[in-house]
C-alpha cells in the first residue's frame, strides 16, 4: 500500500473520530454546567477549552469562555483548525483522495454528512440548536463507524483506518476524563457531594457508559470506578485499554518490509497496552490523576508521531 493511501485512510478516521469527541465534549460542558448553583458558571465550559487543546488559541481571540464563545469556538469557527465543521470538511478531503479504497457506504456517509453540515451551520442559533447539532455529528459518525467496520475488507487498508479511529479516541477518552481535573467546584467541603456525583455521571452518560457502569460496578457512581471504566477495562469499547488493544492488534497484523522502522512505536503501543490494562486505579487516584493522564496524553501524541515516521512516510 502506498503512504500516501495509508496516510488518508488514517487521517480520514481520526478527524470522524475528533468530531464526535467535540461533540461529546460540547455536550459533557453543558450537562456539568446544569447543575451549578455557584457563582463559576462558566467553568465547566473553560474546562471544555483545555481538553480540547485550544487553551491558549482561544483566550488570544476571546476574553472569557462561555456557552456561546466555545459551542461556536468548538463546533463551527472557521479559524479553528480542529472545529467540528473543519474535521468534516478534512475528512471529506481525505475521503475523496482516496475513494476507491473505500466502500460506497463509507464514501456516501462522509459526503452525505457534508453535505448536510450547510444547514447546522445556519440553524447554529442557541442552546436546543447545538445539542441538536451535537446528537447529529454523533449519529453520522457513529454510522460511518459502523459501515466502516461491516464493509472493509481486513486488509492492510482497514487496519490503517483502525489506528487512527482508536488512535484518536485514547487521545479524546483521557482528554475527556481530564475536564473533572480542570472544573472548579464550589468548595472544597463539596467533593463527593450533589455536585460532583452528578458531574462524574455526566462524563458516564456523554460516552455511552452509564449502562455499562451499572452492570460492572452497580451502586452509586464513585470517581474511582468511573476511571476505571475509562482507563483499565476492556470490555467497554471506549476506554483506553481497548483502543490500545485495537492498536496493537492492527499494528502487528500490518504487513511490513523494513521492521526495524516500525519497531519504535510497536514498543510504545504494546507497553503502553500492558500499562493501561494492568493499571492499579487506587494507586493511579493516589498519585494524581490529572498526571496519570497527562502522561497518557503524550505518550498517545509520541505513538502518533511514531506510526507517521514508521509507515506514512
């Protein structure tokens, strides 16, 4: 397979996959936000802006952060390279260049959801008209996921697509987890109270992850279960264990002429597999969270480098 084709199949998967974390996180801000009853009502949507990566991007262009400054910010800015309307357009770009490498139902979930981005850009007016935005970008992903996964031959191709999917979403997953870390509560007194419980069950249900909490762990959501959840288990399909096991797995199945190039980020993957699998959550909460996380974060954008040098270029 050529770099170049190797390059597009994988950027195509991470810019669907980045615009459905957007639109989680635009969702994850407003719900902790909805139960505020303090004075730092725009906190959780600050906290929207770092997970994204856009700190400082933004704060150079805007004085404070709030609903209309980031739903805008995150969702249509033109001058915002990882905009949700952007990701669209570039994995629409990526789709294009290489269209006979996809399945017509690919091709036509990509284009459709372009095709219909026009109209969310104009209806782009208040709060009912961004979560409606949000739940469609969630859905056309989703469908895009799921033709992707029924209609690609397992081939070197898919596998390229995998990684970057689940490249992507360990990324997305930790960033997520990590807004608890940068939203203020009211006091301190009010960790493990109202406030905070209904804020970590946010997280839970913006992922999907309610149902899968209950049956797990049942009882009342604790912080140090729903890390677990995200971080070490396996069986849920969006914690970082498994987008590193989907990694892995795709990077070894990858048919390779010169090893000794893509030995690097095999290395990082697997260890950072065993690491995230086996990760002990009671010593991890102890330690730092936020820290644990952080690693997590540069370690994925150091695998991410590794996989460009190794095969896509």
């Amino acid at each position: 397979m050529l770099a170049r084709t190797a390059a597009n199949l994988f950027w195509l998967a991470r810019y669907m996959e980045r615009a459905d974390y957007l639109a989680r996180l635009l969702d994850v801000a407003s719900l902790m936000n909805s139960v505020r009853v303090d004075g730092e009502r725009n906190s959780e949507w600050e906290s929207a802006i770092v997970a994204a990566g856009a700190h400082e991007a933004f704060f150079a262009r805007h004085e404070t952060a709030d609903e209309a400054t980031v739903s805008h910010y995150l969702a249509f800015d033109p001058d915002n390279p990882s905009s949700i309307a952007n990701c669209i357009e570039v994995a629409r770009r990526n789709a294009r260049a290489v269209r006979t490498a996809l399945t017509a139902e690919m091709w036509d979930a990509v284009n459709v959801m372009w095709q219909e981005l026009a109209g969310h850009r104009a209806a782009a007016r208040g709060s009912d008209a961004s979560h409606d935005f949000n739940d469609w970008v969630k859905a056309r992903v989703g469908l895009f996921h799921g033709v992707s996964s029924n209609g690609m031959l397992r081939r070197d191709s898919f596998h390229f697509h995998k990684i970057g999917r689940h490249l992507e979403r360990a990324d997305n997953i930790a960033r997520l987890l990590d807004v608890k870390y940068h939203v203020r509560l009211p006091q301190v007194s009010d960790v493990g109270g109202v406030v905070d419980y209904y804020q970590w069950l946010a997280i839970l249900r913006v992922v999907g992850a309610r149902r899968a909490y209950r049956v797990l762990f049942k009882g009342q959501v604790e912080p140090a279960r729903v890390a677990e959840l995200l971080i070490s288990r396996p069986e849920f399909p969006r914690s970082l264990a498994f987008s590193y096991r989907e990694i892995v797995e795709s990077l070894d199945a990858i048919r390779e002429h010169d090893p000794s190039r893509t030995a690097d980020c095999k290395r990082i993957a697997h260890e950072m597999y065993a690491r995230l699998r086996f990760a002990n959550l009671d010593a991890v909460i102890a330690q730092g969270l936020h820290e644990y996380l952080t690693d997590v974060i540069e370690r994925t954008d150091e695998l991410g480098a590794g996989i460009a040098k190794g095969y896509l270029f």
